[in-house]
C-alpha cells in the first residue's frame, strides 16, 4: 500500500490516525470501508462487537493494547514507523481516566476550507479528538459538531465519505468564516491555553519518538505538565462541574 505520510507531523496539529485511514482509503480510490474488509479487519481479527464500535475514537485513538494491534497492522502495510502518534499511545499505562474523548468528531469548517483553497492534507488532528479541547488553535474559534446541511454528528471514522465531507449527507464541511469575535474572551483564551498546553504534549510526544533531542529539550519538556496531568485534570473539573 502506499505509505503516505501522516498530516501535521512535528507541529501540534499532528493527525489523528482516523483521519489518517480516510486518506489512506482516498489515496487509493477505495471507500473506509473497502480498506477495512479487504486489508485492515483481515489482519486485525477483531472480536464481534468490534463492528458496533468502529466509528468511535476509543477504537483507534486511544492508549489500548486493541490500538497497539491496529496500529501495528497499518503499519505492515504503510511501513510507517511513527503511527503511533497519531493515537494516545505514547501515554499508555499513564492515562486513568475513563474515557478522555469527544463522543463524536468535532471539526473547524475555516481549516477544511483554507486546505482545500490551498491544496494541502484536508485532516483532523489528534487534537481535536480530546474531550477537554473546544476549539481551533488556527483560527481561534470554537470547533463545530453539526453538518450544516443534515445537521447530523459525524463519527470518527466515516466509512464511506471523503476527507472534509459529512458522513451522512456527503456534504462539504468546509465555510469560509469571518473571524471568530467571542462576546465572552476570556473563555476563549482559558480554552486556547488549555488547548495549546495538550498541543505542545502531543507535539513533545512525536519529537521525542522520532527524533534525537538534546538535553536542553528534555529539561524544557520536564518543567511542563504532563498530557496525562493536564487531562486528568480537566475529567476532574468536568466532574467538579457535574456534581455542582
Ligand atoms: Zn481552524
Ligand atoms: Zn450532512
């Protein structure tokens, strides 16, 4: 198969592996579907209930020993060595808290846009896939969950549209927007810090993973939180929230 790379890599903005099987599927002409019966579900074996489960993040994004296998698996057929960034992976055995997911992907209409205008990867970053991030760190602005023409949620992994298009209706998710003005700025910016901090944790992940750092990087690294903390600490405010 082709060994296309993954969008984003090194930056924040690294891809989700989800996104990464809608683009592999397209680079070959074949629905998400298609991909999974012919190459990855025949390598995989997945138990029964796997099916009921396929569109959702935990199946392909999360830190599980089920990720690992399907992680491995692409990666015999892409022979790309760095697909385990593009999961939560790197914090495996760290991660406690029960689910740190979006229940449907969210997505931001200026960046599906802007890539189509300019010719480049139309992608979801892992980013956007955690619960506790709300917004895009490009455009400043709130992410979105509805098409805009059905009105629908759309899965994670959507087996039979293309990148940037809604799984339902096959719409293009894509708009240009003006630009973002919050009549409430400071929640906006407590989401961008939060945002930027969970950024930087995957980013550290994949140059820690792919690339020599130096000892000044690492001492830089270990001043700042952990992806574990920070989210560990955001299902704690939700659950603050809750109880309140
Ligand atoms: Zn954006
Ligand atoms: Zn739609």
């Amino acid at each position: 198969m082709y060994s296309i790379a993954p969008a984003g890599l090194a930056t924040d903005a690294i891809e989700s592996l989800t996104s990464y099987l809608t683009r592999l599927a397209e680079a070959h002409r074949v629905s998400v579907q298609t991909l999974l019966d012919e190459k990855i579900l025949l390598l995989l074996k997945p138990p029964r209930t796997f099916k009921y489960e396929l569109q959702s993040a935990q199946s392909w994004l999360a830190a599980t020993p089920e990720v690992a296998k399907a992680v491995e698996c692409i990666r015999r057929l892409t022979l790309r060595q760095d697909l385990q960034n593009l999961t939560l992976l790197p914090w495996q055995h760290q991660l406690s808290t029960p689910s740190v997911f979006h229940n449907v992907q969210p997505f931001c209409p200026a960046c599906f846009e802007e890539a189509r205008n300019t010719n480049t990867a139309i992608y979801e970053p892992l980013l956007w896939a955690l619960e506790a991030v709300k917004v895009c760190l490009h455009h400043r602005r709130y992410l979105h969950f509805w098409c805009t023409y059905c009105g629908r949620k759309q899965p994670f992994l959507k087996l039979e549209t293309r990148p940037g298009h809604c799984a339902h209706c096959g719409s293009w998710l894509g708009l240009e927007l003006p630009p973002f003005i919050s009549t409430e700025p400071e929640e906006l910016d407590w989401h961008i810090n939060l945002a930027q901090m969970l950024g930087q944790r995957l980013q550290a992940a994949w140059l820690q993973t792919n690339q020599s750092s130096s000892k000044a990087q690492r001492s830089k690294r270990a001043q700042k939180p952990s992806l574990t903390s920070l989210l560990e600490s955001c299902y704690e405010l939700d659950e603050t929230k809750l109880a309140g």
